[in-house]
C-alpha cells in the first residue's frame, strides 16, 4: 500500500511521469543532513551494524547512517562486499563495499596469495542522500565504495580485501575479511551460472543464497526487484520508501556476493523515485556493472557480457512495460535499437554458441502479474529474430517455465526432462521469481506441476497487460511447468564437442523441480 503523498498530491503524481515527479521534488524539497548520535555509535553504526533480517518483511525502522569527520576510520568496518564483472569477466571484476560513515582513501588489496595481497587499487566513494519524509523518517545518508580491477589474468583465482585509511585488510586484525575471486577462463568451458528475481529480505532469501553457494557457480543473475526498499514498486515518490532496507540487504547477501559475482538487473522495486528523474540514482551509487549498454550513466541495467561460450544480455523492461509505465518510454527507443545491435554481435561471435537475456517484467506467466502486452510487442520479435536461446524473468513469485514458443504459439512441447532446438521450435521463457519474497500463486484452479509431480492440462485461462494498462484474456497451452514454491534457477553451460545448456531449477530443500536441455541444430 502507498504511503500518504509527501510533496506532489497524489491526483498529480498518478499523472506524472518519474522524470516531472522529480523536478516538481527539486524545487521544493530543500537538502538537509542528519549527523550519527553518540548512541548509535554505541549501537553498532561504526560496525556495519543494522539488525538481523526478520523472517518475513520488514525488520525494523532505519537508522541514519550518516557523516561525521571526528570518528578514526579504525573503527570503522566496511560491510557489504558484492561482486560484479566488468564488461570482459576474463579480465575485469568489480569490487563494491558499504561503510557507515564517510572514511579517508578506500581502496582494494589483490594478489595470488592471502598473505601477499601486493597490488592496491583505489576505490571512489558514492554518496547517496535521501531527504526525510515528513513524519516517517528523517534524512538519510549512505556510502557505497567501488574499485575497478582491470588487467587480471584470465581463469585466475585471488584474493583480496577492502579497506581504508585506519582499516587495512593486510594487518593482522583484519585478515580474516579476505575473501577471493575468479576470473573467467581465456578459453570457453564448461560453467554453472544460478539466477532468480525477488529476493528482499528474509530467511527466505538467506536460505536461497545458501542453496547459491552449494552450486558453486561462476556468477550470479538477478531479474530485478532486489532489495524492495520501495514497497510499492510504482516509481513514485508516494511510494513506501525505507532505504535502510539497502543495508540489511547487502549484508544479508555478503556471504556469497563476497565471491560470487552479483549481475543485477532492475525490476519495478528498484525505481526508487527520490534520487534522479528515472529513479536509478540509487541504483547507480550502490552497483558497478559493465557500462557498455545504451548509457550507462542512466541505465545501470542494461549491459552484456559473455562469459565461457554464452553471452548474456541485461534489460530494464521498466522501458517498455505496459503494467507499471513509470518509465515507459524512457529510452526514446534507444535500449532496443541496442539490443538489436548487441544480439547481432553475439550472433556474429564464432565462440559464443548460446545467447540468455534476462529482466523482470515477464513476456510469458500466467501467475499475479500475468505476462507484460509491452515486453511482448518490443522485444520479442527481436529475439525471434536473433534466435535468443533462453529468457530468465522475475516479477511473478513463482517459477513458472513454457514450452519453446515460437510466434506465440507453442513451437515444441517441452517437457520435464526435455530438450529443444531454437533454431527450429522457438525459445523458452523462465520466470524464476522464488528468489525470497512472499510467494504468489496461479489462476484458480489451475494446479502446480512440476518434476515428480506433473499434472496434465493443456490450457490455462491468464490475462496479459495492454498499452491502456488493461488485462487482455487469453487462453494459453504453454505453461508447461509451474511451482509456488521458494526456489532458484541452476544452469550448466556445456562446451566443446557437444555445447548444450541444461537448465535446472531447484526448491529451498534443494530438491530439482525442473530440468530440460537447450541444444542448437541438434
């Protein structure tokens, strides 16, 4: 549920677009910053602290984690590490860390050993301010560091860690902050990569970066709504906003985004409407992602990358969504004339053999939120064109898989256990929402079906979402797998003699509740 308007009545704001809802804020609100108290201090700020994730929803109030120059950057800690790629993963790898309060000179630490961590590479701090909502919370003041390693060696492991002036990784109190990192391989192999939407807060969510972790993969997908700081997932300033939620969440997914490379996409939740005109502002000071899609300095979301044998293409579907058009339109057309660019290229590259995009709203889900009339009309063709080879989605809490489509029918039945050929029978669209936020279900009636329990039936009454923002009928025969439960893509990337993905998917127990096989002119 919105919260009460703050600044735009509310009859405004339905009719405005992210970009008028903020400059109508510039003129009004006046920047104003909070300094930490004594008693935070005390409470744990200086640590990292925030309280431990609760089990559902939200944990507590936030807390302004804000600047004061008089605190010794030794008791400061830096919590958060995630990982990301650069545009070459051979490489390029991106370092990113939170600290509580404004420190002097951050920086990384890297080698091949964790006792010789010779190399030093200075980081730059993002300062993201959010102004106080009148009677909810006051103002907020958050610190994201980020470090570019480049020149890496290919299919290399190492070490590293973060610090500061008064906090060095290399002394003896903090080495066991140091954590490692591989590179991609300078030649394709065989690889694992896990991928879900939806994750938030919660021991859900914690158990599913445990399930991560027991993969071994070599990164990480996530289709967007990620931390769900904003509650409403509208890009409004009306929006129930807390981005102490930011901190919880960072800290939450530590233990695997330390080592596994986080690759992250926007969803709806993650137009977060107080910090630039399309909401990304605090997307781009909390995430260092490729920056070689459309403009990087406004769209962190869109990227690509090709790691092994596939290349993997990153959309912010809030551009063309029809169900929540904060940001439709955005791009002035730009991101597809992108992406038609990027999959010619990728099509072009005698390594890559396999093609995966993902992003969150779905083309094909017959759960909450249904499938997305603006996805469909923008991209599809596009990628029946190019002959994508795989679609990863959240948006709907569920995992919902459908058989290969082609032209937007079913072009091969795909069953649990089965393969498909994209050159011939279509592509396949997963929506992997399970990622750790409240369940959804399916249309009523319809029962779930997935490996040791199909159930037969061979249309699903669904709706799709139309440029008026209305829900268009339909019947449908493609739903070919659906689960309601927690759970997380897993997918092995054959190379070699015989390139093949297999796709698997996995509930919270780690019990497989899919799997199928995509294969090219086999």
């Amino acid at each position: 549920m919105d919260l009460p308007d703050f600044g735009i009545p509310a009859r405004l704001a339905h009719r405005m677009s992210m970009a008028e809802q903020h400059e109508y804020l510039r003129t009004r609100l006046v920047r104003r910053r909070t300094l930490v108290t004594a008693g935070a201090v005390a409470g744990g700020l200086l640590a990292g602290g925030c309280a431990t994730p609760g089990t559902k929803g939200r944990a507590g109030p936030s807390a302004p984690a804000s600047v004061s120059g008089a605190v010794h950057g030794s008791v400061v800690a830096p919590f958060g590490r995630h990982l990301a790629f650069g545009a070459d993963p051979k490489t390029q790898l991106r370092v990113s860390w939170q600290v509580p309060l404004a420190v002097r000179k951050p920086f990384v630490r890297v080698g091949l050993k964790p006792d010789a961590l010779d190399r030093r590479v200075d980081a730059e701090i993002r300062d993201l301010h959010t102004p106080a909502l009148t009677g909810v919370r006051p103002a907020f003041e958050q610190y994201y560091v980020h470090a570019a390693l480049d020149g890496l060696r290919p299919g290399t492991t190492y070490y590293y860690g973060v610090g500061h002036d008064g906090f060095d990784p290399a002394a003896a109190p903090h080495r066991a902050t140091v954590a490692t990192f591989r590179t991609a391989p300078a030649s394709p192999e065989s690889f694992t990569f896990t991928a879900f939407g939806d994750q938030g807060v919660s021991q859900a969510a914690s158990a599913n970066d445990d399930v991560i972790l027991r993969q071994d993969p070599a990164f990480h997908l996530h289709a967007g709504d990620i931390c769900y700081a904003d509650v409403s997932g509208q890009g409004r300033t009306t929006d129930g906003y807390d981005p102490g939620y930011w901190d919880l969440f960072l800290k939450q997914n530590e233990p695997v985004a330390r080592t596994v490379p986080w690759m992250v996409t926007t969803g709806n939740h993650d137009m977060e409407a107080w910090y630039s005109p399309d909401g990304y502002g605090g997307q781009l000071a909390r995430w260092a992602l490729p920056e070689n899609g459309f403009d990087p300095k406004t769209s962190p979301g869109v990227y690509a990358f090709t790691y092994g044998n596939v290349g993997f293409v990153a959309l912010d579907a809030n551009d063309v969504s029809y169900e929540i058009p904060a940001n439709l339109g955005y791009s002035d057309g730009r991101q597809t004339t992108w992406l038609d660019g990027e999959l010619t290229r990728l099509r072009a590259d005698a390594n890559v053999d396999f093609v995966v995009v993902f992003f969150h709203h779905c083309a094909y889900s017959t759960s909450t939120h249904a499938s997305d009339g603006g996805v469909r009309e923008t991209w599809l063709s596009l990628f029946a064109k190019h002959q994508v080879d795989l679609v990863i989605n959240g948006h709907n809490h569920v995992y919902e898989r459908t058989d290969a489509i082609r032209d937007g029918e079913v072009g091969r039945t795909v069953p649990v256990g089965g393969s498909t050929d994209p050159t011939r029978d279509g592509i396949v669209y997963v929506t992997a929402g399970g990622g750790g936020k409240d369940l959804y279900g399916f249309p009523t009636g319809v029962q779930e079906s997935y490996e040791g329990h199909v159930t037969r039936r061979d249309s699903v009454e669904t709706f799709a979402w139309t440029k008026a923002r209305e829900q268009k009928a339909e019947t449908v025969a493609w739903s070919r797998v659906r689960y309601r439960g927690f759970s997380l893509l897993t997918v092995e990337a054959r190379a070699g003699g015989s390139p093949r993905l297999t796709v698997s998917a996995l509930a919270q127990n780690g019990e497989r509740i899919d799997h199928f096989e995509v294969r090219r002119g086999a």
